[in-house]
C-alpha cells in the first residue's frame, strides 16, 4: 500500500455504534454490471438506528429490459453479523466473508417490475416479479478511505446468480462496494457519485458533493495497472437532465490525474425519497458506458441525488 493510500483497517467491514442523531445512518452498497453491458444490478442496506429502521433497496436493470426495483423503507434492522433483514416481502443476507477482500449476498423477494425505467420517480406502481440474488464481490484493487467522513469504497470483480420471474441469468462483471457511517440527509445536498473500469484495467471512483451555498468538493481515486494508485483532488460534473428525470448523458472530469469521462446511461434503477416535511429528492441511478477523452472505455454505476426544489 502506498505510504500516502488512505486505507480502511478490517474491523471497519462490521457495523459501528451509533451516534446520536436522528438521521445517523451506516450503510453498506454493492454495484455490479455484466461484462457485456447487458444486465446491472445494485442493493443498498441502510441502517437508521435511531428511527428503528432499515432502507433496503435493490435493483436489477439492463438494456431493452424492465428494472426490477425491491424497495423497503421501513425494513427492521438486520440482525446478526451476516445483516439479515427479512419482511413480508423479502429476505436478504449480508455476509463479509473475507474482511476487505470478500462480501457475498443473497436476496430473494418480489419486486416491482417496469418496462419504463422513469416511472419509479413519478411514484408508480409496477409489476409484482420474483426476483432472487446470489453473488459475490471479491476484491480487485485497494480498498479507498475517504479523509473527511467515515466511508470506504472498494474495487472489485463480481460473480454470481441472478433470478427475474422464470429468467435464471449469470452475471460475472466489475463492481463496486462501499461501507459508509455518520449523519446521512439526502435532502441537505445534491451529488453525482461513480465508479467503473476501463476496458485496459485502469478503476475509477469519484464523487462531486454540491452543497447549497458553499460550492463543490471532489474525492476519489484512479487506479492502474502499471503505476501507484493516485488519489482525486477535484471532480467535476455535469449532466442533461431528460423531461421524464433520467440522465440523458454526463460528464466527469478527474484532477489531478486529467481524466475525463463520457457517461452514456444504459438503464436505471432510480428512486425519490420523500423527507417527512415534503422535501422530495430524485435519484436516477444508472448503468453506464463509459468514454475516456483518450478513446478507452468501459462500464461502470454513477448516481445524481438532484434535490427536487419546490417539490
């Protein structure tokens, strides 16, 4: 590990006390995309111990296919080290098997379906499906520890089962996972958070955080496989928003290293949450392409949370 990585410590896969605010939150999120750009898929755990809730979202998604969202913001908090949270609707299983090396999860529940990947943020309803996942994310590169918050993000391969109705499909591709802990309000700013994998190796993770009235920071990482891993002073995005909510295209810029990225979206699992006094953020994840300026590309999940003023 370069002297100057930072670098989480193994004990930090497990789950923290809380502190004492309302919305202190610890999450853990996993990414996966076909190495084809055929099938994606992404789950979120997030504890509000506080509340006495758990946010368990899950999404299966790709091209010219419905997006299978298994959505449950009133969860019980999971129990037991492996995070198993279990409803009427879903049961699911979070296991670190290998600390910073290896996560495994499986999932089997019914979800929404729909053929229009928008229709989520107008909050309807979809297709009652089964939907079942069973992968595994293995490391693929050096876990990453953010200097001003506690959260980590990790580079990986993913391999495993997934299951939509009668479809059984397999998915073997890169992926992403992150473990994060402190005050979560997804309605104090906007951001545009990515991580992928060039065709040639080369890992990206980069996050622009907007926050009202003080401008815009970026951190993250570039890492070769030819050189020491580089750590992000800037990130700088921008996107087309379409009228129905979804991300038309995008751009991501890294400094120091002088990357820049195309982001052409190929399916979504987006979502909107709704804070209890009626502020409403749109968050339209998606599966992406990816584009260098140098002509190299790759796949990888970028996420806007958009605020919804007025909303």
């Amino acid at each position: 590990m370069p002297p100057d990585f930072p670098a989480p410590s193994p004990g930090d896969e497990q789950a923290h006390p809380p502190g004492p605010e309302e919305l202190w939150n610890e999450s853990w999120y996993f990414d996966a995309i076909a190495e084809d750009g055929s099938l994606g898929a992404y789950v979120r755990i997030g504890l509000y111990p506080n509340l006495g809730i758990a946010w368990y979202t899950a999404y299966v998604t790709g091209p010219r296919r419905p997006a299978v969202a298994v959505v449950d913001l009133s969860a019980p908090l999971p129990s037991g080290e492996h995070l198993h949270t279990k409803t009427g609707a879903l049961d699911a299983e979070h296991r670190c098997e290998r600390p910073l090396e290896r996560f495994a999860l499986s999932l089997e529940g019914t979800g929404e379906a729909y053929e229009d990947h928008a229709a989520p943020l107008r909050g309807e309803a979809g297709t009652a499906t089964p939907v079942a996942l069973d992968l595994t994310w293995d490391t693929d590169g050096l876990p990453y520890a953010y200097r001003m918050t506690t959260r980590y993000e990790i580079p990986c391969r993913v391999q495993g089962t997934i299951a939509v109705g009668d479809e059984r499909l397999t998915l073997q591709g890169p992926g992403q996972r992150d473990h994060s802990w402190g005050v979560r309000d997804w309605w104090s700013m906007d951001w545009v958070w990515s991580a992928g994998r060039l065709a040639d190796g080369d890992r990206f993770h980069a996050v622009q955080i907007r926050l009202p009235g003080a401008g815009e920071f970026g951190v993250g990482y570039v890492q070769t496989t030819d050189d020491e891993p580089r750590e992000l002073k800037s990130v700088t995005a921008t996107e087309e928003v379409g009228s129905n909510g979804l991300i038309t295209s995008a751009r991501i810029e890294l400094a120091p290293v002088g990357v820049a990225l195309k982001v052409e979206p190929l399916a979504f699992g987006p979502l909107r949450f709704v804070a209890p006094d009626g502020r409403a953020t749109s968050f339209p994840r998606a599966m992406c392409r990816i584009e260098s300026d140098d002509g190299r590309s790759g796949l990888g999940w970028v996420e806007w949370n958009l605020n919804q003023t007025g909303s």
